[in-house]
C-alpha cells in the first residue's frame, strides 16, 4: 500500500488565457464578434503555409481567437449538446438583437430562454445567447 502524506498538493495558479472558436472563415467570425464587442482584430496567427489561420481580439484581461478551418461543421443545435457558446450582455439588447441580425446573425424558432435570453446564431452557425446588461 503507498504511503499517503499530509502535506496538501500545492493550489495550482492558472488563468483563462483565451476563449477560442472554429469556423470555416475565422476571420469572419472574430470581425463579427469583435464588432458585437466594440473592438476590432488586432491579431492574426499565420498557419503552417504562411496564410492567416487565427485572428482574434482582446475585451479586457481576455483574449478571443477564432480558428479557421475547411473542415468545420456548425452544430446541429438544439438536437446536439453545445460544449461551448457565448453569452453577451448589452445595455439595449432589442437595439443589439436587430444590428447583430444585420451583421449575419440569425434568429432560430427554438428559444429555451424565455424572457430571459435569446438565442442566435453567429455567421458560422453557431448558438450564442444575448442578454440585457444588469
């Protein structure tokens, strides 16, 4: 049998160094939601032929980057699970949902938020979820 020691493991100290998504067109999908943000791409990442393979923005101390790829697929949602999707708040989220519709967003039927929150769909097909800003 191991010995067992009463010395607690020490506290790991790690830190979100960015949220990162993948789409066929990386670059369409960081311009789209760094303008739901109010900034701009300001990083691109070249890939292993020189061509821009992520791009990506800071919103405070948190990086995005999105990924592109030939091989993405959007989510089949709602029938799939997401492992992952956005929520963003906005202080006139009926003046947002419609400018967000006018970049490329769409609305799906299937809305589990209720009053709470609306679902769209980013250019890549995937959910994401706008609220009002408390």
């Amino acid at each position: 049998m191991p010995a067992t020691s009463s010395t607690p493991a020490p506290a790991l100290d790690g830190k979100i160094l960015c949220h990162a998504m993948w789409a066929r067109d990386g670059r369409e999908l960081a311009d789209f939601y760094a303008t739901a943000l109010g900034t701009e791409v300001s990083r691109t990442y070249p890939g292993p032929q020189g061509e821009p393979a992520a791009c990506g923005f800071d919103v405070g101390p948190s990086m995005y980057l999105f990924y592109s790829s030939e091989n993405f697929t959007a989510p089949n949602w709602p029938e799939e699970e997401l492992p992952f999707h956005m929520d963003l708040t906005f202080t006139d989220v009926r003046a947002a949902e419609e400018r967000l519709l006018e970049m490329g967003a769409t609305r799906p039927d299937h809305q589990p938020g209720g009053t709470y929150w609306t679902v769209l769909l980013d250019p890549s097909g995937q959910p994401f979820c706008i609220h009002q800003a408390h």
